[in-house]
C-alpha cells in the first residue's frame, strides 16, 4: 500500500486506500496539521494515487506515481510563490483559467495550494470559485496548519485529512534511520520537544547537531585565545534567532564555568572544560563569564544577535 510511506495516521491512510479502490474520490482536499506533519508527503501520495494507472493506488511503480513522487508531473501542479508572504491572487487567477485544459499525461489534473492560510480574502475567494465549478478530472489539495484562517464556505466544500502526532514506538525508529549519528539523550529531547511530529523532531536534531559543532568551535578557539577563530564561530551566528542564540551562549557559559571551578580543585564534567582550565586563568574566566551573562542578558532584552555578536567578538578575542 503506497500510503504506507506515511508514517502513522492508520485511520486516514485506510479511508483513503479503500477511497480509492473504490474510485471515490473527492475534488477538494484539505490536508491539516502543524509544521512538519507530514502534509507535503502526504499531499505527494493522494497526487499520485489521483495520477495512477496502476492497481491499488498509488502503486508507486508505474510512470505517473514515479513523476509525481520526483515532483515533475506536468498534471501535478503547485500554486504558490515562496518568495512572497501571500499566495498572489494572480496566480489563483491563472490556475483558474489553467483548469480548464485537459490533462497532459495522466486522467486527472492536481493542483496543491502549499500554504493555504497564507491566501488572502481576495485569493481565497478566486479559488472558491475554481472549487464551485471544477471539471470533473481537477483535484485541489489544500495544506495548511491553520484550518481556521480559511472561509468556511472554501472549508465545507473539502474533504478534511487531518494529520495526527506520531506515539513515540514510532517517532524513535524513524528518527535513528535518518539521524545515525544522534544520541539516545538527543533522539528523547527531539520526541519530547516536537509534539509527535517527525519533520520537528527531524528540525530540532539538526539543529541540535549545528550547535555541537558550533560549540565545540568556539570552545576551541577560545581554549587557543584564537580571535580569528572566534570570528569565523561569531559571524554566522549574528543571522542567528534570538532563542537560539541565548541557547548557545549558556551553553559556553555552562563550559566556562565547569572550567572555573577546575581551576579551584574539582573535576570538571563538561566536554573541553579541562583543556580550557590548563590554557586559561582563572582572572580570564571570570572576565568571559561576566561578559556572557551580560549578553546573555541583552539578548533577552531584545538587542539584537548582530550586536551581540559584534560585541562578543570584541571583547573575547
Ligand atoms: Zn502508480
């Protein structure tokens, strides 16, 4: 069963198989759920299982579900430009028009609308009329993660797929495939933070796999009282969000600290802590403790990460 490739959602993936065995299938679709659901991968197999000339559909073998799946069927078309903050009505104009061509390849003819609470009224209601008089070969999907910002009269007319929060004995397998080289501690982090859904999960390792990286450089350029490898740390991080930001820098304070209390005797306990006791006074510790907690501080008060950066880069080097 194509829908498989989903992971959870048992319940949708059924309805929908036994939909389309059964040939039923619905002009509108609303695909609903927060970031990193699993809308896009969905909305890819309900394309193809609508594209499909094979049996139990989508089988993923045939021509049509293999370009759908490689995102370069001519009849499966996106509407949206990610450049601008709302979908340009013009470009709903033009799918209004563009419905009422023929297929090219395939016996149906998808359009997705990626964001769909990123159109406005004027938008929206260019579409609702799409949705009043569609040809009988046009399925719509609309994805969004806010059901709500949609009129009701564009809501009614779809048949709602909303997209569950994955139970962990799920989640976890999934994430060690694609992430080999995470912790056990990292892999339950990313579960507890993403509410159940694997692209946030996915998102929240990366990132959690940029900061190591970045930690460990900064802790080895200051260890080596390095200011061009402080530099080359600090300037990709003044692009950096302001939360992410304090993340990280209480992440050095935390090391820095461990570093200082070495120095009086104990065992320190985080990562590079005891080459930074060896290389550094314990007058210099203090002095880059300080002025962390002071930035740290600032960039809670809303500065911005460009200035603090700057000012980091200065007074550390
Ligand atoms: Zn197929």
């Amino acid at each position: 069963m194509g829908f498989d490739t989903l992971l959870g959602n048992d319940r949708l993936k059924q309805n929908l198989t036994g939909a389309f065995a059964r040939n039923r299938v619905s002009h509108f679709y609303l695909l609903s759920g927060p970031a990193g659901s699993g809308k896009k991968t969905l909305a890819s197999l309900v394309a193809a299982a609508a594209l499909c000339s094979g049996e139990n559909r989508p089988c993923l073998h045939c021509a049509h579900c293999r370009k759908v799946m490689a995102g370069m069927h001519p009849d499966f078309i996106t509407i949206d430009d990610p450049e601008k903050k709302f979908v340009p009505v013009e470009l709903v104009r033009n799918a209004r028009a563009d419905v009422f061509i023929q297929p090219n390849e395939a016996e149906r003819k998808v359009y997705l609308f990626p964001r769909a609470q990123d159109m406005r009224m004027e938008a929206q209601n260019a579409l609702l009329k799409i949705l009043e008089e569609p040809p009988a070969y046009g399925v719509f999907l609309l994805l969004t993660d806010n059901a709500e910002k949609l009129l009701p009269t564009v809501r009614s007319r779809c048949t709602e797929l909303a997209l569950q929060a994955l139970p962990e004995h799920i989640l976890r397998p999934a994430l060690e495939k694609a992430c080999p080289a995470a912790s056990q501690q990292q892999i339950t982090g990313a579960i507890n933070r993403s509410g159940g859904y694997l692209g946030q999960a996915l998102g929240i390792l990366e990132e959690s796999e940029d900061a190591t990286q970045t930690t460990t450089a900064f802790l080895q350029a200051y260890a080596a009282s390095d200011a061009y490898g402080l530099t080359q740390v600090l300037a990709p991080m003044e692009k950096w969000k302001r939360d992410m930001l304090v993340e990280e820098l209480e992440r050095w304070l935390l090391v820095l600290a461990d570093a200082l209390s070495a120095r009086s005797g104990s065992t320190p306990t985080q990562p590079m802590a005891d080459k930074i006791c060896v290389s550094r006074s314990a007058q210099d510790l203090l002095r880059a403790i300080g002025i962390l907690q002071k930035v740290i501080d600032y960039a809670r008060r809303n500065i911005s990460p460009g200035a603090i950066c700057g000012y980091l880069q200065w007074e550390l080097r």
